[in-house]
C-alpha cells in the first residue's frame, strides 16, 4: 500500500550516498576481509527526520548490526548551507566505552570517537549517538547528514569494517496537527482525536505514523478517509504494531486541507501519568519526490478514576399532564428550571431509574448501580447508562455514594 513512500525513501537514500561518494572500505579494510573469511561486517545508518525552518532536531544515528568493537572513529558531514550542528549526545550503544566529541560544532566534518580498549567487545545494536541540528532559516527541500566509519577495531585490535546509510532532515513545507483533550482523561472512557492537515504543498501519497502506549490505550473505531477523496486508503492493519500506520496512495495531487481522519481511544488501564502520543509523516509529491510535513508530539493527562457525575449544574425538567373528562379537551402543562451547565439532560434525580438499561426497574439496578461504585466486578455486568447515572445522585450532594444506592433500593422495595 505505502510501496510508493518506501521506494522514494529507498531511493533519496541511495541517491544521498552517489551524491556524496561516502567511502565505506578502505584498502586496509578490504585485504583483512579477504584473509579472513570469518569476520563481519557492521552496519550504520542515519535517520531522516522531519522539521520546519528555524527548528532544531535530533537526527539519531542507529548501529544497525554490529558485530563487536573496542573502539570506533565516525565523520559525520552535512549541508552546512542548510543545516547547523549544534551538539552530539551518545547514544548509548557502546556503553561502557569514553565517548568523545570534536570541540568545534563548526567543523566539517566533524569527528565522534568511542574508546573501550582493553575491555570485552561491545555488541548492542540500538541508536549510536544523536545529532542536533539547527534547521536554517530560508531553507528548503531536503539536507542530506552522512556518515562514515573511519576506523572500528575489536579487542584483538583487528579492523572491523562496516558500511554507512545516509540520512537527513526534510525540511517541511507543509504541517500537520492532532488536538488532544486538554482535561485529564478518565479511566474506562473514551476520547477523539481529531487529526489535521493544515498545510499541504501537495501530494500523492501520504503516510501517518501514530506511536501510543498500547497497554494504555486502545483504538476503538476504524477511522475513514475524511480529506482525500478518491484515494486508495489503508486504515491500518495492527493496533498493536507501534507506530500504527494510515496510508493515503494515489496517482492524482492532493492539495485538500483540514480534517485528515479522526481516531477514537478508550482507556484501558488505571493510572494517573502524563502519557505522549506521537504524529509522524512522510510524503510523496507529484514528482514523485518525498517532501516534508511537519507532525508533532502530543502529552495526554490520565486520571484512574471513573468519570465522576454530578447532578449540581443539570438541566431539569419535569412535567405534570391533566386531561379533562370530556374527550375534546387535554392539557399538557410543562415547567423547566435551567442552571448554567456543561452538561444537558432532561432526568429526574427523585425517580426510580433503569440503571442497566434493561427496560426494567427491579433489583438488578441496584447491583448494577453498586458494582460501579465500589468497582469490584467480578463477572461481566452490564455497565451503567451515563443519563441513568446523572439521575442516580438522590441525595443531591453532587457526588455518587453508597447513600444513593440505598436510597434506590428503599425505592424499588416500594414498587
């Protein structure tokens, strides 16, 4: 489905690597390999990255496949007409190892050194170091970052050879936005995602990266094509594959702004952090070449609790009918008391209320009503209706206790 975003990436990859002449084997490199069969062969390559002019980012270099070094020397080179480097953090793949920078952030290219001779071989694969760059003001299109390992040697001492991958920074012309609840979200609830597209230079083929913790949340509706009409849409396959991804693929240019899709999450474990869902994007142009479109990161507060419901600031109705004995006359008298309210429903807290939604007032309302108060479901009960739990607050106080179930089940004892 994305075959078209894949093949621009592969290609801009490949294409960053001719355009720079990135020398990955040296001569030295090439006569140990042939006498020693046995030996492997490392792997680096760079991230691409999206960011606006002005921005600062963090291009991450990954050690792909390592087959075990003592100490390493990387050259990093860029599009200084573009970019700016303004600092180097380790990654942690040699850990135990000295790491070392270049004192000058001007330099070009600009040397990384990690040094653990002596020690045992150090062979985790996971991201080498991260670069942060400075996106420069005015520029545009894309900045290539490439990388080269100028020397690897294992604890024997004996060189370790390992090929390069570039990579960069797109510099977006277009941008993208997700609005989040502003409010902590409660346990056990559902909540939208609306996500936007707010600036669009153009495209063909668009894909929508969304990372969440899945052990939190849970997407609960497959979302539709909202922007892009006639487009080949794929809406995801695997809620639990991370990020989960949403492809638009077509031969025509898309320039359509606004709503892009919206995502519908459920809460589905306690707690009370500060949870991060992040929007990523890669796009195809008309060319077909890939542009930049800007996502973002967003932070969604959580509260384990149940969504608590008050009766305080309701809307109120009731209504009283008489009819006359005679059958051309009735009259319907109706009186509403309104207070200012966020929350609208016509209920009567002082009647006896269907709580599970069964079309029947009987005793199983009030276990239904006591289950969801003390939370101690032990088998599949049906769950509350949310008018009928707006109207369960007898005492008026504002808050659900154990007070308005007896005063239920006083109620349906009455019947």
């Amino acid at each position: 489905m994305f075959k078209r975003i894949v093949s621009v990436l592969s290609a801009f990859s490949l294409s960053v690597g001719l355009f720079c002449g990135t020398g990955v084997f040296s001569a030295a490199d090439s006569a140990a390999m042939a006498a020693d069969d046995e030996l492997l062969t490392g792997s680096l390559s760079v991230g691409t990255v999206t960011a606006k002019a002005g921005e600062t980012v963090s291009v991450p270099v990954m050690l792909d496949e390592n087959p075990g070094v003592a100490a390493m020397r990387l050259s990093v080179r860029y599009d200084a007409s573009k970019l700016k480097l303004t600092g180097a953090e380790n990654g942690g793949s040699l850990e135990g190892a000295e790491f070392l920078a270049g004192n000058d952030l001007s330099a070009n290219p600009f040397y990384l050194v990690w040094d653990s001779v002596g020690a045992e071989d150090l062979i985790v694969a996971a991201d080498l170091v991260y670069l942060q760059f400075e996106v420069l003001e005015g520029a545009a299109g894309s900045a290539v970052v490439s990388v080269n390992v100028d020397a690897a040697i294992n604890k024997d001492l004996a060189d370790v050879p390992f090929s390069a991958a570039d990579g960069g920074v797109l510099i977006a012309a277009g941008s993208l936005h997700a609005e989040t609840p502003t409010d902590a979200v409660p346990y056990a609830t559902r909540f939208q995602v609306p996500v936007y597209l707010d600036v669009n230079p153009g495209v063909t083929a668009l894909r929508l990266g969304v990372e969440y913790d899945n052990s939190v949340f849970q997407l609960e509706e497959t979302p539709a094509n909202l922007l892009f009409e006639g487009a080949e849409f794929d809406p995801g396959e695997d809620p639990m594959h991370q990020p989960m991804y949403f492809v638009w693929d077509d031969t025509e240019v898309h320039t359509e702004t606004g709503l892009l899709l919206t995502l519908e999450f459920s809460v589905i474990r306690k707690t009370s952090d500060e949870m991060e869902m992040k929007f990523t994007v890669e796009a195809v142009d008309g060319t077909p070449e890939l542009i930049g479109i800007s996502g973002e990161t967003k932070t969604i507060k959580l509260s384990p609790d149940k969504p608590v419901v008050t009766t305080t600031s309701l809307t109120t109705t009731t209504s009283r009918t008489t009819t006359s004995k005679t059958t051309t006359s009735k009259t319907t008298t109706s009186k509403t008391t309104t207070t200012e309210s966020t929350v609208t429903t016509a209920v009567n807290p002082q009647e006896i209320v269907d709580v599970n939604g069964d079309g029947k007032k009987s005793v199983a309302d009030v276990v239904c009503f006591v289950v969801f108060i003390t939370e101690c479901k032990s088998k599949e009960e049906p769950e509350p209706e949310d008018g009928a739990l707006l109207a369960c607050d007898f005492d008026g106080d504002g808050i659900l206790t154990i007070l308005d179930v007896m005063i239920l089940l006083r109620k349906i004892v009455s019947l």
